[in-house]
C-alpha cells in the first residue's frame, strides 16, 4: 500500500475515529489497556451476545498511532464470533511481529504493516489489541 494512502487512511481514523464513546446502556464488558511508557490509555466496552460480538466503544487518550489502530480494528471486529475476533487479532499481532499473516483478514489494518520499523511504536498499535485479546481469548 502506498505511504500517503496509509498516512491518509491512520489520519482519518484518528480524526473521526470509529466506535469513540461511554455505552449508553448495561452490559458491556469493560477492560482498560494502557502504555506504562507514555500517556497512552483507553477504557474498551464490549458487547457480546453469545459468542458473538455486538458492539465495541472505546473512550481515552492516546496517541495518533493507537486511537487510529483501535478505530480500524474496533470496526474490524464488529459483528465478528470471538473464533473470528482472535483469528483477525492473532493474524494483526503476526503482522506487527513480521510473521507471516494473512492480509485478506486485516483490511485497513494493514497499514500498520511496516511498524516494525520503528519498533518503540508496536506497543501503540497494538494498546487496543492487547487489551481486547483479554476478553476475545476468555
């Protein structure tokens, strides 16, 4: 994917980024995710009926890197089986590590495959990842 479709495509999911807002209703899950290194940290609010997840919110502050890569993933995981929900984050979490993945699952997410270049920037796009694998791989 060509760098400026990239920049553009983070830009505009940390702008007006997907599923940003506090549930206005009970019975989400809720799991915080943080950054101990910098100022990184959002609260996740997962819906699930069943095995399936039907609806994710997140609220915090964090960097571009994080909000947009929660923007994208968030919108990802929607509608998903928590079966799905970890094969799409097992996948991510390959790809962020240069292992092999399948890009077909990610979708936008595949922006973030040349992170590794600067390394100190994998923990920023994956603070939503981490946090939500606690729920996904219950």
């Amino acid at each position: 994917m060509d760098s400026n479709i990239k920049r553009s495509i983070i830009l505009e999911n940390y702008q007006d980024a997907n599923n940003r807002g506090i549930p206005d209703k009970d019975g989400y899950i809720k799991i915080n995710s943080n950054n101990v290194s910098c100022i990184d940290n959002i609260d996740i609010y997962v819906l699930l009926n069943g095995d399936l997840i039907e609806d994710i919110k997140f609220e915090g502050e964090a960097c571009v890197i994080a909000i947009s890569s929660t923007s994208i993933l968030s919108e990802k995981l929607k509608g998903k089986t928590l079966k799905e929900a970890k094969e799409i984050l097992d996948n991510y979490f390959n790809m962020i590590e240069e292992k092999e993945y399948d890009s077909n699952l990610l979708g936008e997410a595949c922006v973030y495959d040349d992170i590794y270049k600067q390394p100190s920037r994998k923990t920023c796009a994956t603070l939503f990842a981490r946090g939500i694998s606690k729920i996904v791989k219950k």
